[in-house]
C-alpha cells in the first residue's frame, strides 16, 4: 500500500459506483492541491472506466494490478485544480445584462406575449428579431420558460438582455446584435445536381501561417487576440490546429473579426485558409468570456428524457452521473412521460396551488409518480419484474433510480422540466419534488445546450 496516497475501497461496488466515488475524492484532492488516489475495485468494468475517466479528467493513471481473486488495484496521480479554468456555469456573454444606468432607447417596440405558452414567445421574439435585424424592443410574457429560453436565445443570436422586471409577469429589453443575418432563401429541390468542380491549387502566396497545435484553449484564445492587430486586409493566412475541438471558437473569430474563410477542413485536424478583413483584434466579448463559453459547453452533455420506462431511466441516469464524473457538463432536458420521474411523493408546500382539469387529474392519477413507482417498459408483469429487477440489483449492489437521482444532484446535474409537456399533462411546479438542481424551461433551452453539447442523446 501506498503511504502517501489516500486509499480507497471500492470492493463490492458495480458501476458506475467506483468512478463516482474517485471523481468525488479527486475533486476534493483537487481543492487542496492535488495528490495520489490508491483505488481498490472487483468491478469488472473498473479498468476500462478508470482510465477513461483519467483521460477526460486529466489525471495520470500510475499504475494498474489485478490479482486472482479479480480485485483491481490503481494508483491515480491527480493535479491542482488549474487557476485559468473557467467554471461551466459562469455567465456567458449573452446573458449579461446591460448597464442599468444606459439612456433607454426612445419610444422602444413592445412585444406582448403574454397568455402564450412555450413556444410562442420565443418565436414571436426571433420572428421581431429578424424583421427589425438593429435596434431593441421590449417583451412581455407570463411564461414560466421565457426567462431561461430568453436567455438561452440571447446567446445563439448574439443579443443582449436587459431584465426589467421579475414578477409574475416578466419584462425584458432585448438589445439585438449589431449583425444579423438575413433569412436563407430557400434551394429549389428541382436543381439538377452539378459535377464537383476540379480542386487547384491557388497562385495567390499564403503571407502567414499560423500554427495553434500543442497549446490550451486559452492560450488559443490569446494567441488569436495577438495576431488579430497585425495582420493586413487582403492577406491570404493559413491556421492549423490539431484535433476538431475548435472548430466553432476558430470559425467564430474568423466572422466576428470580418475575415473571410476561403477553406475549411476539420476532418481530421482543423485546417483554414482565409482572406484578411480589416485590421482588427478579438472582440472583446468572446475574449472574456463568449469564446470560452462556447469552449466549454462542447464538453457538454445533453439527455432528452422523454420516457418513464424504469429502464431508460436507469440508462439515462447512468450516463448522465458516468458524463459528471469524468468532467462534463451535463443537463437533463425531461418532457411528457419523463417528467413523472421529478414528481414527488408529497406536494410540494414551498409552491402554490394550480388549478387543472378533471381530465388532468385523472392522467396524473393513471400516471406512476417519482423516482420509485416507474414500471419496466418489457416484462413489467403487473410489478413482478420490477421486483425481480431490483431484487437482481440488490444482490448485485447496483445503482437504483433513487441514488443515482441523489448523486445527479449531487454532482450538479441540471434538470430542466419542461412548462409546456407540464400545461399538458397537468404537472404542476407543486407536483415536482423540490431539488436545488431543477429548473423550468422549453424547447429554445434544449436546442441551444443540444446545439453546443459533445453529446446528445435521448431516452
């Protein structure tokens, strides 16, 4: 045994137990510096889920034994948590709002939303958006979503918030960006299909070639700021960078800096070749926090938990705690059947009271409420199989819904429900039990963390 390291056992454990329990004692070991991890596990998926989660975490994986009675020994070395990183839940650039103090706009546009449910308002907001492309106009809703769908628009469209009021009825300035692109026009499906044109080499000279492979988002970032200053309008440049994962920060920065891409291959390395703009530098936003927003969130995990079939929910529940520990982002997008899972045993007091339809009622009452009462989808057999099911995962020590709904919230994993599959079926916030990573939120929530996810997946 390693004197040095802290020790821990994890014999008796299924997965994805022991990765949980090294991802929580790696994060305490980060906070005070780093240090080494003597793991224990008979869990015959641990060798391949450790390393794994120390290729994703950054840790160092030491040393791995396994000895005849099936017991795997691991010696993890794990970093400091580095000072440059940026949390995934810092507030990106679209959602910052604008300095109370500015001189409002004269005489603003008002766009009443109100009785509209998800999602009206946000389609009225990107319908105005698009026909008025500059300037800002005000909006009202009544929808639970609109906040968090507002906020999630702003960062796709490049607008900035500015909230004005909270209450039952919110009200918001939005302050569009200063480019907007204009509609697509739509291809003619009839367009005969034409021969790929032969590939030649340029006779114009590439005047700079840049190269970001071996270094960190963040120093990509800067070095990008650097040569934005110098470079001349016109000037043909070539950037590389190994990997894809890149790609939207290096594509963005080429838009927003006004440079236009000439060639674009992220095959297998990213390669792009581009004709300079203007002398600029980074703007300012995506240097401080747009960028790496959008860095972050590509290592993002999505779920759409549309079912209530107690086996899909066990998958989706183990792959989203599996996505945490290794390091990712993780949000759970739950809507119609799925939503039975965030309902509790008892009301919840803290919310008040909703009316619903006699035919409302009668759904819920039809419907299996909360993390314990989900039938199997295949060979429920009026609750036999469940228990066969659960007798099976007791024996094994494996992970049911309950606990891994606990370490979900544990491990700040974002539930999202959905206010429109709630007006629906009838779900009322006072039906869901309250946990202190639930959030409500519509279809412009799941696209945007859809859209910037690594994954994306849906049970």
């Amino acid at each position: 045994m390693n004197q040095d390291a802290q020790h821990l056992d994890c014999r008796g454990q299924q997965c994805p137990q022991p990765i949980l329990t090294t991802a929580k004692a790696a994060r305490a070991l980060q906070r005070v510096g780093g240090g080494v991890l003597e793991i224990e596990a008979d869990d015959g998926a641990f060798p391949l889920d450790l390393r794994s989660w120390c290729r994703s975490s950054g840790s160092e994986l030491v040393d791995m034994t396994s000895n005849n009675q099936g017991v795997h020994t691991a010696l993890v070395r794990v970093p400091p948590k580095g000072a440059a990183s940026v949390s995934p839940r810092s507030v990106p650039a679209g959602r910052q709002t604008v300095p109370s103090n500015s001189a409002p706009p004269a005489a603003a546009a008002v766009l009443d939303c109100r009785g509209i449910q998800c999602p009206g308002p946000i389609l009225q907001v990107a319908k105005r958006a698009r026909s008025q492309r500059t300037g800002t106009f005000e909006v009202l809703a009544d929808d639970p979503a609109f906040r968090l769908d507002l906020d999630s628009w702003s960062r796709t469209s490049g607008s900035q918030i500015e909230w004005l009021e909270h209450g039952d009825v919110a009200k918001a300035r939005v302050h569009l960006a200063s480019r907007v692109s204009p509609p697509r026009s739509r291809t003619p499906l009839t367009v005969a299909p034409q021969p790929a044109p032969a590939v030649h080499k340029s006779a114009e000279p590439v005047a700079l070639e840049i190269s970001l492979t071996g270094l960190n988002d963040q120093q990509r970032i800067a070095r990008l700021q650097t040569i934005g200053t110098s470079l001349c309008e016109g000037e043909r440049v070539r950037i590389r960078c190994a990997g894809t994962s890149f790609t939207t920060p290096l594509l963005r920065w080429a838009a927003e800096s006004g440079h236009e891409v000439l060639s674009f291959d992220a095959r297998t390395d990213t390669l792009m070749e581009l004709r300079a703009g203007e002398p600029s530098s980074l703007p300012a936003t995506m240097a401080s926090s747009e960028a790496l927003q959008v860095i972050k969130t590509e290592n993002r995990c999505t779920l759409l938990v549309l079912h209530n079939d107690k086996e899909a929910l066990l998958a989706a529940l183990l792959v989203a705690v599996g996505a945490a520990a290794q390091g990712m982002e993780v949000v759970m997008f739950f809507t119609f059947w799925g939503l039975n899972l965030l309902r509790g045993d008892q009301p919840n007091v803290a919310q008040p009271k909703e009316a619903v339809s006699w035919m409302q009622r009668m759904m819920k009452w039809m419907m299996p409420k909360g993390p314990r009462r989900q039938k199997l989808g295949q060979m429920d057999m009026g609750g036999m199989g469940r228990g066969m099911l659960k007798s099976i995962m007791d024996s094994k020590n494996i992970m049911d819904i309950p606990e891994l709904m606990d370490t979900a919230e544990e491990q700040d994993i974002q539930f999202i429900a959905c206010t429109m599959s709630m007006q629906v079926m009838g779900i009322t916030k006072r039906d869901l039990a309250p946990r202190k990573n639930m959030v409500y939120g519509g279809v412009a929530a799941f696209v945007e963390s859809a859209g910037n996810s690594k994954l994306s997946l849906m049970f």
